[in-house]
C-alpha cells in the first residue's frame, strides 16, 4: 500500500495543477459573480450601471424621449437574430470590461466603429418610415466612413444622451440604479 507521503512525492506536478487550476476557477467564479455577469444576459437598462462610468450615460437617456421607447439594448446591439445579438454583447462587453478594468477608458467615451455600426443600423430599423419614405434616404455606416453620408448622430446630437459627453457629466443626482453587492458601494453614494 502507498503511502500519502509518497502518492504526493510521485505526482508532484499533478497535484501543483490541480491547485492551481483551482485557484483560476474559484477567482474566475468570484470575478464573475462580483460583476454580475447573469445580469448581462437581460434587457434592462440598469444593467449598464454595473459599471460605474457608464453612470452619466444611464442619466442622460433616463431623461431623455427614448426612455420610454428604447431600452441600451435596443439601440446598442444588433436585431438580426438572437446569436448574433447575444455573440456582440459578449464581445462587446469584454472589450469594455478589460478596458474598465485597465482604466485606459477616457474621459469621452465613444462608440467603436463596430458599434456605430450598429447603432446606426438601430436608428434605421426604428426610424425606417421616416428615414425611408419622408426624406429617402439610404444610408449605411460604410457610406458614413467613406465621407458620402452622415450619420444621424451627426445632426441629431442631443439623441438621446442630450449633451452628456464623459463620464464626469452629472444630470440628476440619484438617478443611477445600485446593486446589492459589495463592489457596487461607490454607486450607492452617488
């Protein structure tokens, strides 16, 4: 019969994987649960208050006309199918998450042009009467990059976040949902 003492001798290196493999699961299920990566699966604009510079922004469209017709979901990621959805929000929020993290967002925050893309398709889809049959237009991102179109943000600029430009604009103080979780404390005091 082996002994402990040798079982662990022989499979060292075993034994130091394990470990440490253990370690990367329960601080990947930690990060997770901290940052509330369930709530991500939903619609709701509280949601993207989980991260706090995203504060002035939930303001802005909390005052603004689209409130009661658009959630961030609607204007922010695609509507062509639920994979195709749920796979841009992954991204997406991955991109941002490491960015927060890093704290290498800046002080205006802006959409990259995968985003804009998509925003600017939202636009059309929820406008496209408007769009398509009072002024004719036909317009698509790649046009707006090219310099042969403009995007509806660019007359439109007050739509929807009114005249919030970073992250230390301020509308109305207490306006930001807070979680129950203990990273969330600095929100609960805005």
């Amino acid at each position: 019969m082996t002994s402990l003492k040798t079982l662990l001798k022989e499979h060292k290196w075993l034994w130091m994987q394990c470990a440490l493999a253990g370690v990367f699961v329960g601080l990947g299920l930690y990060t997770m649960y901290m940052s509330r990566v369930w709530s991500y699966a939903s619609d709701d604009p509280a949601v993207c208050v989980n991260c706090h510079v995203m504060g002035s922004y939930y303001q802005s469209w909390a005052k603004s006309s689209h409130k009661n017709e658009a959630t961030c979901n609607d204007c922010h990621v695609p509507h062509d199918g639920v994979i195709k959805k749920y796979t841009f929000k992954a991204v997406d929020g991955l991109y941002h998450a490491g960015v927060f993290t890093a704290r290498a967002e800046g002080q205006a925050i802006r959409a990259r042009n995968a985003s804009s893309q998509v925003i600017l398709k939202n636009c059309v889809r929820c406008h496209n009467q408007l769009v398509t049959e009072f002024t004719k237009m036909n317009v698509d991102y790649k046009q707006v990059l090219a310099g042969n179109a403009k995007a509806c943000w660019d007359c439109h600029t007050q739509i929807p976040h009114t005249n919030i430009s970073n992250t230390g604009s301020a509308i109305l103080a207490g306006a930001i949902p807070s979680h129950d979780l203990p990273a969330s404390a600095p929100m609960k005091a805005l």
